[in-house]
C-alpha cells in the first residue's frame, strides 16, 4: 500500500465530518465534501481518492445517486465506497451492498472499526489495481500490452468512424534487433526496448495511446491526427531513437503510417494496412517513415 491513500469524507453534518476525520487524518490524506455535487467534483479532481466514505443520507442528493454517478464516471467507477449511515436497517444495508458498495458502517460510529475496515478495503483495492495492471501492462516496459490494443484501437476507430474524425496509427519496429540479440545479449535487447518504450512515453498528448504490440514492435495511435502530423510524429520519434546509444550500441527504428480511411472497415485492416507501411519501411533500406498508399 503506497504511504498516504486519499480519503473523500462525504457528510451533510460538520460533527459527523470531524469525528471521521479526527481519527483519520494521521493516516491517509484527506477530501471533505458536505453534499452530493461538491463530492463528485473531488472525487473527479486529483489527486483522485482511494476510498469514498459517503453518507446516505443528505439533502439535494442523497449517497445513493451519488454513487450511481460515481458509477457512470471511467476515474470513479472502481474507487471502493463505504456507505455511512445512522440507519441500521437490514433492507438498507442490502440496497447499498447490491448496489456495489465494498461495506456499510452504522452510526454511532465506532473509531477502531472505521480504521480497520478502511485499511482492509484499500489494501484490497490496492491489489486488485496491482492485478489489472500486470494483465493490461507489458511486464518489460510498462506499456499497454496487445490485448488492450486490441480493445482501445476498437473503441477509438468506432468513435472515430461515427464522428467522421480523423485517426492515425503509427507502427515501429527496431532494425535488426534479433542481430542486437546474439551479438549483445538479450539483456542488452531489453533495455533497448526499455530505451524504445521511454521514448515513446515522452511527448504525447492525453489522448494518444501506446502499446508494445508484441516483440520489437510497438504501436501509437493518434487520435484527430490525419497522416501528414503522424508522419511528422514518426520522424521525431525515428531521430530520437537513431540518436540514442545503449551501452556503446546505437539503434535505429522503422515506421509504418497509415490514416483511417474508406477501406477499413475494422481496426485490425487499419492495422494491416500500417504493417504494409513498415513493411515498405524496411524494404526501402530501414531507418525511415513510410505512409501507407
């Protein structure tokens, strides 16, 4: 569990806030909120909490629609909440757990019991995060890995189909790597992906999103992006890898562009269709950019 976890109190009553906070506040740093809307907006601001305590009942907005949308939000959907009641009826403690709650805690509250249960939801928490993250991640560079490419290169094409926007794909592939391999090591091999991957990671935009699609490749894809700016994309990601040495040994990369079009129906022609670029990339002598036709 990292050093301080984020905790948002939710409470319409000041006392209720102070006593939660009072035995909390050594521990974890601290997010106040005293309705439904100001609750939403921390929980949406960074640093994002870890945990919710929210109480049900208050005014405008009670706890339950609050984390309906909690819910419907992509930064909060997984942050675990505590329900925090003065009700301790049986049916309200169903709703709430059914609803997807991690627990539920009556009034008045019990100091030891809140810390504990907190504690045992955030180390929970913590490693599920760990496990999503080693399945979605390359475990070598801390990319995304294949299969979320798969899954975000078909979200980003769908809304790039029914928006009529423009996408772009960049595919790279490190000349001769296999060559690097037996002559240095595969050490050596992987801290050139690592110097590849690093290189990669500097520079984008929020939107455009970078996996290592498998061995020395690796994919971007940029989204309102046509094929001249990729291209341009490409030619400043070429000349910081053909500028970088690893321990004495300099690579070079080569690329593959190619801009949604009429001709692709799905993502993985798209994606056929840049392979075919660096494909041409490196039958033209590697060590360059080339868009597909």
């Amino acid at each position: 569990m990292k050093e301080k976890s984020v905790v948002l109190i939710v409470d319409d009553v000041a006392s209720n806030i102070q006593v939660l906070a009072t035995f909390l506040k050594d521990t974890y740093d601290l997010k106040i909120a005293n309705n439904g809307q100001r609750a939403l907006g921390l929980a949406t601001t960074k640093p994002y909490p870890d945990l919710i305590l929210l109480d049900i009942s208050m005014p405008e907005m009670d706890g339950y629609e609050v984390f309906y949308k909690l819910q419907e939000n992509d930064i909060t959907r997984n942050v675990p909440v505590i329900f925090v009641t003065g009700s301790d009826s049986i049916k309200d403690e169903e709703r709430g757990l059914t609803l997807g709650a991690v627990d539920y805690i009556t009034k008045p509250i019990n100091p030891a019991i809140v810390k504990a249960r907190v504690h045992t939801h955030l180390l929970i928490k913590y490693q599920r995060d760990e496990l999503l993250y080693n399945a979605s991640h390359d475990q070598l560079t801390g990319l995304y890995n294949r299969h979320v490419l798969a899954e975000e290169g078909q979200r980003k094409f769908a809304r790039a189909h029914r928006n009529g926007d423009a996408l772009s794909v960049i595919m790279l592939d490190i000349d001769y790597f296999k060559k690097v391999n037996d002559t240095y090591g595969h050490l050596m091999g992987d801290t050139i992906l690592i110097a590849v991957a690093d290189i990669l990671s500097v520079g984008m935009r929020v939107e455009d999103f970078t996996a290592r699609f498998g061995g020395e490749e690796f994919v971007v894809i940029l989204e309102s992006c046509n094929a001249e700016f990729a291209k341009d994309k490409a030619e400043l990601i070429r000349k910081k890898i053909e500028s970088t040495v690893s321990d004495g040994v300099s690579i070079t990369a080569s690329f593959g562009v190619c801009q949604l079009n009429d001709n692709h129906n799905t993502f993985e022609l798209l994606l056929k269709s840049v392979d075919e670029a660096l494909y041409k990339a490196k039958e033209l002598g590697r060590n360059r950019v080339e868009i597909c036709s």
